[in-house]
C-alpha cells in the first residue's frame, strides 16, 4: 500500500469522524424542549445523547456545568434545586455547537396517566366551547406523549412530543381532566403547572407495568392472546413511562380501570396489580412515596329497574379503593359523574375533585374532598341494618331527596333492594324484608345512577358491599383453570368475609382480591383466613401443571348456514409452545384433509359444495416437537338462501346520525351514528320460528373497535364488537340468531357508539 493511498484513507477517515462529530450534537430527552415545566425544590436532571466522549456544557437559571458523553453517547446533568419562577433560557453547547431551550419555567408537574377518560381532550367534553375561548393560563403548560408502544424499555421519546400552553389556541387539546386540575390547582398555589400527560385509549394496567411489578413473563398467553396490542404487558410502560423515569415531579394521577372490568375475574384482580404498580412507578423514580391519586370509575352502561348479578364494574371500584392501605394515596369516587356512555363528558368536577384532594392531602389546605366511606354494617334489635360511616367530619345528606341505592342478599343469594334513611350525621339505617339478609351493599351496580345518598359538601358516598352474616367464610376462592401449561399463568380469585387476616400460600392478601400466578409444576395453593378471635378456615385448589403445547382455533367469515358454492374463508390462529414453533397446520372438512398449508397466515378459502347437509371443518397444528393439536370443530349446514336485506336508512333510528351518500354502500346511502343511538328494524320477516343467518355490514369510520348492544324481540343478545383495519373499508359481522315465525324486530343499540350501519340482511331457506 503507497503512502499517498495510506495518506487518503486517514484523511477519509478524519473527515467521518469530524462530519460523525458534527451530526451528533447534544440532544436532549424531547421532554427537555421549549415551554417546560420542571419542579421546584428538587434537583433539575438534564440528560440526552451526544456523541461519545463530547463535551456537553448546559447553563441554566445562573448555573453553568459541563459533563462528558459516555462511551454509549449518555450524558446527564443535575442542576441544584431551584425556587419556582420564569421563563428561563437553557443553553446546551458543545465544541462545534451552541442552542437554545427558551420559555422555561419552575414549578409543580404533575403525571397524569391512563386510558381514554384521562386521554379525552377538552374540546370533546361538556361547555368545551366556553373553556377554550376563556382559556388563559399561560403558566399552566402540557406535554402530551403521543400514543407509542414498544416491546422493550425504550430511553426515547416520540419526537414530535411538546409543551402547550392553555390558551385558546391549544387548551382543547388537553387532557380534560387534567386541563380542569391545573386550572383549580393554579389558583391556590401561585406557581407555574406542569403536566405531563401519558395516556393511552382502551390499555389495560398491565400495559403500565414492567416485567418485575407484574411478576410473570410478559410474553404469558393469558394476556398477550388478547386481541389489541395496547391491552398488552408492558408495552406503553416501556414507551411512554420508561423514558421519564426519575424526572422530578410532585405526583402522578390516573385514570384508568375501564379495559379491567371485562368481566369480574379481571376486576377481582384489579386490586393486586394497582398496589404493584403504585409502588413500581415510586420505585423507577426513587423520591419516596410521591403522592399517587386516582378517578375511581363512574357510574357506566345501562340503569336497570332490579338489582343485576354481573357486577364487574363495582368489584374493580372495591379494588381500586384497595390501594388507600399506601401512604400518601387519595381517591376521587365519581358514580354520579357518569353516563350510559362509558366516556363521560362532564369532566369539569372530576378534575375539581381531584384538585381538592391534592390541595388537602400535598398542599395540606383544607378542602372539603373525603367521600362517605363505611366503616361497618350491623343488626338492630328488630333486625334492621345500621351502616356507619366515615364522613370526615361532614354530615350525611341526600341531596337527590333519597336515599335509594341500598340492596340487601337474602339467604337464597337473591339481591333485592332495600329502603334506607339517614339515621345521624354518620350512619344509616337500612330496613328490609328478609330474615337473615347476607348481604348490605350501595350503588354496587355497574350504572347506579339512583344512588342518592352524599355528604352535605355534595360529594357521594363510596359504594360497597359488606357481608354481614356472623361467622368465618370464604364465600368464594377458585382458579381461572385447574389445569395449565408450563410457563403460562392462571388467575386466583376470592371473596372471604370475617377475615381479620387472609394468606394466600403464607402471604398476606386482600379479603377480597384475585392475583396471577405462574406455577412450573403441579402447585397446591391454599387460601387462610383469621378472624379477630383466631378461628381459622382454609380452603385448598390444585393445579396441575402439564408439558406445553402448541394451540390452534378456527374461524370462518360465514354464519352456521351458507348456500352452494359460497366462498367460506376458513383461518387458523396458532400459537407455538415455549421454545418451539409451528411447522404447519392442516385443514379438514368431515375429517378429510383438504388443505396443507406450511407456514402463515394459515387460511384457506373453501367453496361450499352444491349438496345440502351439515360439513364440519377443523384443523390439526404441528410443531417442530412433533406435537399436534386438533382444533375444536365448527359446522356450517349448506343449504340454498335467498337474502333478505334491511337497510339502515329505512329503519327507525332515534339519537345522533346522519344519513350520508357513498357509492359503496348499498343503494348509495348508510347511517352514520355519533354518541347516543339506536337502530331498530321492527318488520324483519321469518317464515317460521328458527335459526337464520345475520349479517350486518358497517364501517369503523371512526376507528375501532367498538361494542354495539344487539337485542332480538326485546331480549338481549349481548355486546357485539365491531373491528376492522382501518376508517374506510366496509365489513360484514356474520351471525345467527333465533327468529319467531311472521315479523321480528332487531335493535342495534349504541354501547360505545361512534359507527357507521349500511344495513342487515337475513339468509332464508329455499
């Protein structure tokens, strides 16, 4: 090699290095940006990425300090605590460059965090019009994360991430509730307010967490099978939480428990994973117990004239109340916020409540801001029940000029309801026609809406549920499954009553509560309880732990009955065990194989076939193991229709829609529905009493998914839950339903709303 070309290639390299050093300069966190809010009396962290080994020099408020980027590029600097005050100029220099963060103020920031109810923007909620024009807090400032989710722990923030302040122009696109805290918050305490808002529609609090505050692994089948990637574990904790990690703030507040209450397991366990979460996020930004204050769900769905049985929706209240036992905790109960629609848009006294909270209990201003609490349940003389309460020193009242929402179990497990009066300033009396009541609870619906009874600063009292029978019990202690694969995790759930103390395997648990568990083997789990004199129960569950392997499901796009020659799209979802993969799947039609398909998506396209009859499709998954699983079969009967279609725009509709033009819909017309709906096609013919095909096309014009109520002659169907891949294509949901021969009547009712409906159809024999 020739000096000169030795010569060339150093100068090339130089010349990288130098343009390398020119193209990393400092570049701080995206949070670190124009119009901050950082917090008072705290050390004020700075920290970003540079190219390795450069000086980083930051003068900030007077202070000047200058570090050097790591080997990783990483560099971080503190600056001393610092009074409240602004704006401020940052200057972040290095050898070759110079820049300026400008506007910068010093005050309280709050995290405020979520699903939807905490993410609604302020131009979508009740006199939003009114609060904008009026909106001038230059000094109260956001930061919205823009919603990203991610695998793995990330140290980045989405870039297009910036600080607003409420004024007319941005105030709308604020976090409602947060807009409202800040506003109230703003006038007790003279400093600027900060609020990083971190929220994300439809997650569930498992996406909050990290891997060690939920205790299993997040890739586990139980959760990460569920349909949408925000519900997933810890995929915003990782995004949207991770990055932030110990940047100074005076407290977080949430919103959150919606995409929990599924169904009372998820609801039961509720309680388990909040108190793991509050405590993990205290830990990750390691200022001690930061005050940690939450919305406690409203009042939501359907008011029904009897008490209703399935009460997801009160236990995850019950559990969200569970976190109170950590300090420095509050809790905003809002059962008379709510709606039918499950987001409420009058937010203003959510975010005043929480402001009173956080003024008593941070500020230590006194507010009036505790709900009614009850302490204890107990028989009278004649039977009837007194109910104290904690009123924190404000007296009772019905301020609705009732006392309704009170209900009592009787001995049959028959909850009825009950008649109530106030009996003082702390209790109540509640009085009933059963012999020996098991059961007094308040506003434990999913929707009390009725609930009457509140302290005299219009506040409600918290509902509950007490068992006031004498004696031990555990009313209820089972497992999501008495039989599960290794290395996929199984839910405990329990209700004892009488407990002073309750153990799950020698640990202490919640009276009422559920945890997730993942055995490696065949464990025995054992649930203890104590009462005050030392009486113990206990009660015992095995489950046996067997060898992974692989799973498989079917679905098709039709109904139970097709006619000749349609096309049935016939897909199988697979999943792998642990350490393995699938090799091929293998689709069946009345056992004999018609397709062998090697690697995904696993679909395969079936044309009926002319002869009338029932065919029953399934499918076998084999894995590199060489384990096979045959799935569960589906039947179809093939047989000849004629469609009948329904069209939307014909039909009754009552509440918020639009009819609209479109080419793709049928007969160039669809309704387009918004918030409060019903669609209800009254003359839907059927020739006798039977089983038909239904289809309903629609299009998620407003993103989705979304759950519509179905009910057919007056009975309930239940939740059906429109998806699709995107705001314009058109989709059918096929199903079956039992008609009455002669005219029926169908209604599709708005649950979560926000939908467009083309039509139905029903398939009828030849």
């Amino acid at each position: 090699m020739s000096k000169a070309f030795e010569a060339t290639i150093i100068f090339i390299v130089f010349i990288l290095l130098f343009v390398f050093k020119l193209n990393a300069n400092p570049a701080p966190l995206a949070i670190f940006s124009d119009g901050m809010v950082v917090q008072r009396n705290h050390q004020i962290p700075v920290w970003g990425l540079a190219a390795p080994g450069a000086y980083v020099d930051i003068e900030f408020n007077t202070q000047k300090i200058k570090t050097i980027a790591s080997e990783s590029g990483k560099w971080k600097i503190l600056f001393p605590p610092m009074k409240a005050g602004g704006p401020f100029e940052m200057i972040i220099k290095s050898e070759t460059f110079s820049d300026t963060i400008s506007d910068i103020y010093i005050g309280d920031v709050w995290f405020v965090s979520g699903q939807s109810n905490m993410e609604m923007e302020l131009n979508q909620t009740k006199n939003a019009d009114y609060e904008i024009k009026n909106a001038n807090f230059p000094h109260i400032r956001e930061f919205k994360i823009p919603k990203s989710l991610s695998n793995e722990p990330s140290d980045s923030l989405p870039a297009s991430s910036t600080w607003l302040s409420a004024t007319p122009e941005n105030a709308g696109n604020f976090s409602a509730v947060a807009y409202y805290f800040a506003k109230n918050l703003s006038r007790s305490v003279d400093v600027p307010i900060g609020i990083i808002n971190s929220s994300y529609g439809g997650s569930r609090i498992e996406a909050w967490m990290s891997k060690e505050m939920l205790g299993y692994d997040e890739q586990d089948v139980v959760l990460a099978g569920r349909d949408y990637e925000e519900r997933q574990p810890t995929v915003a904790f990782n995004k949207m939480i991770y990055p932030l990690a110990g940047l100074p703030v005076k407290g977080f507040l949430w919103y959150q428990g919606e995409s929990n209450a599924d169904n009372e397991d998820d609801a039961l366990q509720y309680g388990q994973l909040f108190k793991k979460m509050i405590v993990g996020w205290r830990n990750l930004w390691n200022m001690g117990n930061l005050p940690f204050y939450w919305v406690q769900l409203p009042n939501y769905g359907q008011v029904y004239p009897e008490p209703q049985e399935y009460k997801p929706w009160p236990w995850l209240r019950y559990n969200q109340s569970k976190a109170l036992t950590l300090p420095k905790t509050g809790e905003v109960v809002t059962i008379d916020l709510g709606e039918v629609d499950i987001h409420p848009k009058n937010k203003k006294p959510v975010g005043e409540r929480l402001t009173n909270l956080v003024l008593e209990k941070t500020y230590l201003q006194q507010t009036d801001c505790e709900n009614p609490v009850v302490k204890k349940a107990e028989f009278l003389d004649d039977n009837r029940i007194l109910v104290t309460f904690n009123t924190f020193n404000i007296p009772l009242s019905n301020k609705t000029g009732t006392t309704d929402g009170f209900a009592i179990t009787n001995k049959n497990g028959k909850t009825i309801w009950a008649k109530a009066s106030i009996n003082s300033d702390s209790t109540v009396i509640v009085s009933h026609n059963t012999n020996i009541p098991q059961t007094v609870q308040y506003a434990w619906e999913n929707n009390p809406a009725n609930a009457g009874l509140f302290n005299q600063a219009g506040l409600p009292a918290a509902p509950f549920k007490l068992y006031i029978e004498n004696g031990l019990s555990i009313k209820q202690f089972r497992s999501s499954s008495n039989k599960t694969e290794r290395g996929e995790s199984v839910l405990l759930t329990w209700v004892t009553s009488g407990a002073e103390n309750v153990k799950l395997n020698g640990t202490k648990v919640d009276n009422i509560s559920g945890k997730r568990v993942l055995p490696e083997k065949t464990t025995k789990y054992t649930l203890e309880i104590v009462n005050t004199k030392g009486k113990r129960k206990q009660q015992t569950i095995n489950v046996t732990v067997v060898e992974p392997m692989p799973k498989i499901s079917l679905s098709i796009n039709t109904p139970g009955i097709i006619a000749p020659g349609k096309n049935v799209e016939i897909s199988a979802n697979t999943a792998p065990p642990r350490g393995a993969k699938v090799e091929s799947v293998e689709i069946l039609i009345n056992k004999k194989k018609v397709k062998y398909i090697e690697k995904p998506p696993y679909k395969y396209t079936w044309q009926a076939p002319q002869a009338k009859g029932v065919y029953t499709i399934t499918a076998s998954v084999i894995d590199n193991i060489g384990n096979k699983v045959l799935s569960k079969p589906i039947s179809v009967e093939v047989s000849p229709l004629e469609t009948h279609y329904y069209e939307a725009e014909n039909a009754e509709i009552k509440g918020q829609f639009t009819i609209k033009e479109n080419t793709n819909a049928n007969n160039g017309q669809y309704v387009d529905f918004q918030n409060e709906w019903s669609l209800v096609f009254n003359e839907v013919e059927a020739p006798e009493e039977g089983i038909y095909p239904v289809t309903i096309r629609y299009m998620m014009n407003y993103g989705g998914p979304k759950g519509q109520l179905l009910f057919v002659n007056s009975s309930s169907i239940g939740e059906i839950n429109f998806t699709a891949p995107d705001t314009k294509t058109w989709m059918n949901y096929n199903m079956e339903v039992d008609l009455e021969g002669g005219k029926n009547t169908i209604v599709i009712e708005k649950s979560w709303g926000w939908m467009s409906i083309d039509y139905i159809s029903i398939g009828i024999k030849k």
